[in-house]
C-alpha cells in the first residue's frame, strides 16, 4: 500500500505554490495593518521598525500557522477562487497582528497593575516596620 506524500495529502490538490502565495499575502495584511496603525502613533517616539520589529515578527509567524492550517480547510468548504483565497490570507494577516495589539496592550496593563500592587505592599511593609 502506497502513503500519499504529506503536501499531498494536506493539500488535498491544491498547488504548494498556493500555500506560498498564501503566506505572501498574510504578510501583505500585516504590512498594511501595521502602517495603518503607525499613522496613528506619535511621531516623537521611536521608528516603525524599531518599536513594532517583535509585534511584526510575532505576528507574522502567527499567521503563517494559522494560514498553513486553515487555507486548505477554507477553500474545500467554500470551494474558492484563488482570488478569494488570497483575500482571505490578507484578512487573516491582519486580524493576526490586531490581536498581537490587543494582547500586547492587556501584557502591559497587567504589568502595570501587579507593579502597583508591588509598591503599595512594599510601602505597606515600610510603615509597619
């Protein structure tokens, strides 16, 4: 009994070539969320690329899992284009870096909070002491 190779059988036909251009175009969606979003910062504080490299790393590897497990999934349910499957990964790329946004700022505010519980216990234990 021949095994089907493992692109084969994951691809289920679809050429590897779509899953490359899949990644390309969630790339493309980080981008252009991630220059969407640094019109909105101040331009005082640090470059794009200096402040956001770990977001758009982060983001980026995300959604190549999610792209890498979900583009076959997506177009054998809804038998899409290549045109429509493409949209979709730049869909997925940027709902991925909004939520690498989203819990990098939660990260930073419960940061924040035990830092202040932190405090208040140590300048409760100054007092008492």
């Amino acid at each position: 009994m021949k095994y089907p190779d493992f692109w084969g059988a994951f691809l289920n036909g679809m050429p590897l070539g779509t899953l490359f251009a899949g990644f390309l175009f969630s790339l493309i969606g980080i981008v252009l969320w991630s220059l969407i979003k640094s019109g909105d910062k101040d331009p005082s504080k640090k470059t794009f690329w200096a402040n956001d490299l770990k977001r758009f790393v982060t983001s980026f590897l995300t959604s190549a899992i999610i792209t890498f497990f979900t583009i076959r999934f997506f177009k054998q349910i809804t038998n899409a284009s290549s045109e429509l499957l493409m949209g979709y990964c730049v869909i997925v790329g940027m709902t991925i870096d909004i939520l690498v946004l989203k819990i990098r700022k939660w990260r930073e505010a419960v940061a924040k909070k035990i830092e202040a519980i932190e405090a208040f216990g140590d300048k409760k234990s100054d007092s008492q002491g």
